[in-house]
C-alpha cells in the first residue's frame, strides 16, 4: 500500500526491529563500522552493499533521513551533506565540473549567487545568469553547447517569485540536460518537484525542513533514471581506479550508478573526497523536524497570508512581495505549482529613510534580527545589508531587491501577536 505525505513523514525509512526495537531512530555516534568478514569489506569497498563502512560515506541515522526525504519525494536516491551550500556546490561539481556551465536565475539565495564568481568559476564551473526568469524561453536563448543543467529555487529568497517549472523542465529536456530545483523555501509539503520536471532537487536542511533553527544540514535528491549522455558528461564516464571492480577494471561514475550517478558520485567522491559529511546527531535533528512538516508549514502559511493582508493596506509600505500579495505577477504560477500555499517567507519595500528603517527593525520584539528562514520563530531581516550583501547594486536592481526590501520569515507564535508587533514597531518610527 503506498502511503501518504503525512504517514511517510513519520513512518518512511525505519524498522524500529531493525534496531534494537527503539521507537526513535537511535543516533548511531560511530565513526567506522566492523568490516566483519574480508569477502563483505570486498563488497563495501566496491559500492555493491549499502551497509555504512565510515560515517563519512554513510552512517545508519543519516540513511533514514535520507531514505524519509527520498519517499515524502516518491523517489529512491537520496544524499545528506553538511550544509546547503554543500549540497550546492557539490551538486553543480558533479554535472559540470572542469568541463561546462550551469544556466540559471538572478533570482537565488545570495550565496548560492555568489558561489560561481567566488568559488566554482576557479573550479572549472562556469555560469549564464539570465536576465528575465519569468520568461523560460530566455532559458532556451542561452542554453550553450556546453551547458550541463539549468538550476533554479522554488519559491526564491527573498522576492517570493515562483518559475515556470513545466516550461523550464521541457527546455532542458529538449537539450538533454538536467534541471535542479532548490526547493528550500517550499519544502517538499509544498510542492514536490520532480512531478513538475526536475531531475535533482536540493535542500538546505538547516531551513524548514529541520524548522527550529539548530541544525546546518543539506541536502540532493535524484529522481533517476536521467540520460546522461557520456560524451556530453565526460566527468561522469572517466574511469576511475578506486571504483575498480572484482578483476581490477577501473569504472566510471556511470558504470557504478547507472541509474542515479549525481547522488552517487556525490557520496563516492565528494563526501569521500571533498568530506563536507553530515553527523548522525544533526541527522536526528532533522527527522524531529520532519516529523511536525505539514503541521508547521501549513501554519506558516496561513500566518504568513494574514500578515501580508496586514502589510498591503499599510501606508509605510509600498508593495508587498508574496505570490498573493495585491498586486503580484505569481498568482497564477501559485495557484498551478503551490496550491496548499506559497510558503513562509514574504518581503515588503518599507517607505522611509535609512535610518527609520532600522529603527523599525531594532523596533520589534517578537521577531528576530537573523540571517535564517523557515525557523518555528519569526525572523526578520534587510537582505540587501545582510543575507544578500554578495550581491552587487546592480545585482540587486536586476532583481528589484532594494536597500528599503524587508524580508520576514513567519514561524509558530500567534500570527495577531506578529502583526501588533509590526503595527508598535511602525508606530515607534512613525509615532
Ligand atoms: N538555499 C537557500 C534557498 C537558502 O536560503 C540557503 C541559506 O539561506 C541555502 C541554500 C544555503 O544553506 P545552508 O545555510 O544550509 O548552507
């Protein structure tokens, strides 16, 4: 029987007979793992058993997290990493490493936006960011020869636009190559992506999916199954000798993991060689959190709706950046790709001076001043000065983030309390 969202959240990837009986997942708080007989240490050293031989590979708490995420997905490959720039890059190093670029949007957590220049262009990654997200065929004008993926966020931070998936996926298709989705700011109670084209789709684990702002975690799922051609992904077909097999031939990524090389070629060489491993305590963190997903999230959106209604009528505010927001131009993308709702997250363009606009956030007391979403406590921000300080004025203007942009992420507490907080906060600037 396939079971839904809400029982997989909580059942999916574990046998407490398995373990001991224990209810909860046990933290398994080891390093190595016995080899036992050398034919088994043969098999785990060949990638032909999914037994964990060093944590830094895998590790029994981390493969039920990455077993439940997988099926909340309805997919069967999954990795974790130790942050969601982690499960980025390493992402984006597997499909183009040394050999290619990634075709992708302005519209990206400033990090993420900042990690091409900064990082990955010395490691061989290059970049084309478009001009016009919202028109996907700008995405088929700037696909290359040597372009490996198009990779885009969900619900992107902080402007709340939402892409054309199904347009987006279809283009990248035609072309052969993968779409990667960033489903953070949506989880994926929200919106799965791989019903809507996506072929990989990443996480930062440390935003709502974990939801209590203690845990650094990311992320990779891979549907399986992609084409990947050899010749357009050498990276993928070199053989390599640690992937020997029984008689010494070395193999390629694509010999070991024919089915699902990004996520294995992420755990078999980055986790393996680059180590950016997730530890089975933050693991567990992450499966408590999951736990409460649609309860926290659906109450997340509807505070949300109620505070952007609150900030639409309100003279010290411009516009309000949610795909339900008065006004917006993502209300039809919305309602198609994110029917329960578009998230937590939502920003407004404050009207003021620069000093009255930090006086309103040092103003509040209910929010937090923190460079985090999707946390049970409510946060807000100014991504220009903060988060998205990598981004240029330029950057900023190409995708209407302005020094005056507020961002706020709605978390658990009594949505009337967050709105008289901002309403005593407008007043003590504005008296
Ligand atoms: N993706 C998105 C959409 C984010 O907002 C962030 C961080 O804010 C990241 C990825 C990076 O995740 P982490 O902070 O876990 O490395």
């Amino acid at each position: 029987m396939a079971y839904n969202f809400d029982t997989l959240k909580i059942r999916a990837g574990y046998n407490p007979l398995e373990h001991n009986n224990a209810v909860s997942v046990p933290i398994y708080q080891t390093a190595a793992y016995e080899l036992g007989s050398t034919q088994r240490a043969d098999a785990l050293f060949a990638f032909e058993s999914e037994d964990p031989l060093y944590t830094r590979i895998s590790n029994p708490t981390v493969q039920v997290l990455e077993n439940r995420v997988a099926a909340l997905h309805g997919v069967d490959y999954a990795v974790a990493v130790a942050s969601g720039m982690a499960a980025i890059s390493y992402t984006l190093l597997s499909i183009a490493t040394g050999e290619g670029r990634i075709l992708t949007s302005p519209r990206l957590y400033g990090g993420a936006a900042d990690g091409f220049p900064s990082i990955l262009e010395e490691l061989g990654v290059k970049y084309d960011m478009i001009d016009d997200p919202d028109d996907p065929k700008e995405f088929e004008r700037n696909i290359q020869a040597d372009t490996k993926a198009i990779y885009i966020e969900t619900i992107s931070n902080p402007l709340a636009t939402i892409p054309d998936f199904e347009a987006i996926a279809a283009i990248a298709h035609r072309h052969g190559i993968p779409l990667i989705v960033d489903n953070t700011a949506a989880t994926p109670y929200l919106f799965n992506p791989f019903e809507h084209g996506a072929d990989i789709v990443i996480y930062s684990a440390t935003k709502a999916l974990s939801g209590h702002g203690n845990v650094i975690a990311g992320l990779v799922l891979e549907k399986g199954g992609f084409p990947f051609d050899a010749h357009k992904f050498p990276s993928l077909d070199k053989k390599l000798w640690f992937l020997r097999d029984k008689d010494d031939n070395s193999r390629s990524i694509l010999d070991v993991f024919p089915e699902a090389p990004i996520t294995g070629k992420i755990r078999a060489v980055h986790l393996n060689y680059l180590g950016a491993a997730l530890s089975p305590f933050d693991a567990y963190l992450i499966l408590l959190g999951v736990e409460t997903l649609s309860e926290r999230v659906a109450k997340q959106v509807s505070s949300a709706q109620r505070i952007v209604q609150y900030l639409d009528n309100n003279e010290h505010v411009a516009r309000v950046h949610y795909p339900h927001a008065k006004d917006s131009r993502y209300k039809a993308l919305a309602e198609r790709y994110l029917p329960k709702g578009a998230g937590g997250i939502l920003s407004f363009e404050f009207i003021g001076t620069e000093k009255e606009k930090r006086k309103f956030i040092e103003s509040v007391k209910i929010f937090g001043y923190q460079a985090n979403i999707g946390d049970a406590r409510s946060l807000i921000v100014n991504p220009a000065q903060t988060t998205h300080i990598e981004l240029t004025p330029e950057q900023r203007e190409a995708i209407g983030l302005t020094l005056n942009t507020i961002r706020l992420s709605i978390g658990l507490e009594d949505p009337g309390d967050l709105i008289e907080d901002l309403e005593q906060a407008f007043q003590n600037v504005f008296g």
